[in-house]
C-alpha cells in the first residue's frame, strides 16, 4: 500500500516534532471537543491522530476512553513510548480509515485533523463516511479540520484537497448538522504558516 509506506517512512525517519504538522498542544481541537460538554468518560476516537499530542491533553484532562487509529504502526509507536504507562488506557488501532472495521454506533465524539484532505478520490471519501456514519452515535459530536481553501495543496509532499467550511460540510451531507466553523493559521515548525478549517457537525439523533 502506497499511502501507508508514505506514512511509515515519514514517522521512522522524523521525529513527531519535525514533521509540519506539529502541534505542542492541539488546543483547537481540544476547546471543540470540552466544548461538545460530553462526560470525561465519553468514547473518543481520534481518526488519523498520528503522533499527535492530542490523546495526551485529553488525558491529562480526564477523559478516559480513547481510541486513537492511524495508517502508521510507527506514529502510534512514538505516542506510546511518549505516553508511557498512561498509554495502556488508549485503545490503539493500526487501520486505513477508509476500510477500517470499527464498532457500530460506538464513538461520542470524532475528531480528525489533516486526514481527511489527504482523500483525494469520491469513492476514499465516500468510505470515510460510511465509516463516520457507521461507527460515531446517533446525536454524536464530529470534528474535522483540512486546509482551508486558502490553505497549502501539498502536506507531506502529498496532494490534498482544501476545503471551506461549507464544502467540508457537504462532503458529510445532511445526517451531519454544521454547528460552528472556525479558522486556524498553524504555524509549522519552520516558520511557515498554513491556514486550517475546523468544522464541528452534530450526526443526527436518528
Ligand atoms: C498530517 S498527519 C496528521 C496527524 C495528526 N492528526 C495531527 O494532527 O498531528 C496525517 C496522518 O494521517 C494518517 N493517515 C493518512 N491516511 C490515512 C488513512 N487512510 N487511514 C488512517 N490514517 C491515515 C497518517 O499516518 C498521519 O499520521
């Protein structure tokens, strides 16, 4: 698999602070996901989280079931020995989002940053969906960032799709309500600066 060598050569070779997309803390990601005002015992997934400091702030937080998945056995490595001993309560899954076997009706609150760019065809995005809609409870909470349509077309030397907030949102369609969008400029650990967008949509109750 092409996109998963990509991704097990970038996270064997960098360390998780040298790659563009880092973040010391994804606080962001973690006002949208206190802000959803679920219970510290909600199920979470970060999809793609790679060697993000994410699942980290959320346990230190209190939140206590997570699951973080990615492409990469060598990013979900470099968590662990991050993490230490607290990482024995993640649940890790070494998966491709778009064929993953997740648990139906499972997750509280989803939370993707820079993945679902990287889908560049209809059918990759379409499973990722499927697999949102699937696995993510009925009133469940989704968060997804891209670059926005004023953001880069290449992250990690790879073709992305940019997005506003209303394209990101009809890539979804309508089980997903929009409920708040907002912009991002990260600054990259060289300097540079790359425009991201946060859609935060509620999965209907039914
Ligand atoms: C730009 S990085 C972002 C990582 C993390 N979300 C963050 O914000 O630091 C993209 C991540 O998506 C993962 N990835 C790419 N395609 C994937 C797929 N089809 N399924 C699961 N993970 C994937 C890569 O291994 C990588 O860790």
């Amino acid at each position: 698999m092409q996109s998963k060598s990509h991704w097990e050569q970038v996270y064997s070779t960098k360390p998780p602070t040298a790659v563009s997309w880092f973040q010391e803390h994804a606080q962001h990601s973690l006002n949208l996901i206190r802000d959803t005002g679920v219970p510290l015992s909600a199920s979470i997934i970060d999809a793609g989280g790679g060697a993000s400091t994410l699942v980290d702030d959320l346990l230190a937080n209190g939140y206590s079931n997570i699951t973080v998945l990615d492409l990469s056995a060598a990013a979900l490595a470099a968590t662990k020995v991050r993490l230490g001993a607290i990482g024995k309560a993640v649940r890790w899954l070494e998966s491709d989002i778009t064929n993953a076997s997740l648990p139906t009706d499972a997750y509280d609150v989803w939370h993707d940053r820079a993945v679902f760019h990287f889908l560049t065809s209809p059918e990759e995005r379409q499973a990722y969906v499927r697999a949102v809609l699937r696995s993510v409870k009925p009133g469940g909470h989704v968060i997804v960032a891209t670059f926005a349509d004023d953001g880069p077309t290449q992250c990690s030397g790879l073709p992305v799709i940019c997005y506003s907030a209303g394209g990101l949102h009809a890539e979804f369609g309508a089980p997903f309500t929009l409920l708040r969008h907002e912009k991002e400029e990260h600054l990259t650990p060289f300097g540079t600066v790359q425009q991201f967008v946060y859609c935060y949509c509620r999965k209907a109750s039914s």
